[in-house]
C-alpha cells in the first residue's frame, strides 16, 4: 500500500518545487513560515511539526489543482475518465484558474498522501535554497 503512491508523491513533490522555481514570492513566503516554525532544528521535520504550517498546506493543495498526478476515474461508472487537469483550470470554478495562488486553496484532502508531501517539501524548502538561473 505505501509503495503504491510513490510515483503520485514524486509528481506532486515535482510539480511543487517547480511552481516554487516560477513564484519566488511564494517560496520566500514557504521558507519563512517552515524555518519560523522550526527555526534551527537540524534532524529531519516530522509529521508532528506541520500542526502549524498552513501556507505548506495550501502550497500542496494549489501544486494538486493544477498538476494532478492522476486522472479520476470512478469504478461501476461507464468506462470514461476525467479530465482532473481541466477542471482545476475551469474559469466557472476558479478565479483567474491559471495563475498559481496557494492562499485561494481550501480543500479536503488525503491526509496520508498529503503529510508525506508535505514533510518531504518542508524538509527541502528548510534545508535548500534554491532558484532558476538568472
């Protein structure tokens, strides 16, 4: 069962540290709320210190709106799928549906998938500064 979501978790831990690349402002906003938190805590972040980082939280959530790892597809239904990429961009749902604005983001969410997103982006976003080539 765990092994089972490890290639969803690497395309949303991807996909997130890219929208981190193309919007400095908000992994400067990320790093500042994960290093505020943990401060200078030097072994690795736990499930236990996400309590209060609610910026990560909306972060993972806009990253799986815009990139979801996998289309839906509901068993027992006709054999169709949904287009999940299309519909997290669907102006009639979203304002400005292809920007990337974490803050907008309140959903429910898989909390298993979502703390080992979560502590895995916290962890690099504490430990790592990163950027695009100038």
């Amino acid at each position: 069962m765990f092994a089972a979501g490890t290639d969803t978790t690497y395309t949303a831990l991807e996909w997130a540290m890219t929208e981190l690349l193309r919007h400095p402002r908000v992994m400067n906003k990320l790093q500042n709320e994960v290093r505020g938190i943990v401060g200078n805590k030097t072994d690795v972040i736990t499930e236990d210190d996400l309590v209060e980082m609610h910026y990560l939280k909306a972060v993972t959530k806009e990253t799986l709106r815009l990139h979801p790892p996998l289309p839906y597809y509901f068993p027992g239904c006709q054999p169709e799928m949904w287009n999940a990429w299309r519909i997290g961009r669907d102006p009639k749902l979203y304002d400005k549906p292809e920007e990337y604005e974490p803050e907008r983001r309140v959903c429910q969410g898989i909390q298993f998938a979502m703390a080992v997103n979560e502590i895995a982006l916290a962890n690099i976003v504490h430990k790592f500064d990163w950027a695009l080539p100038a």
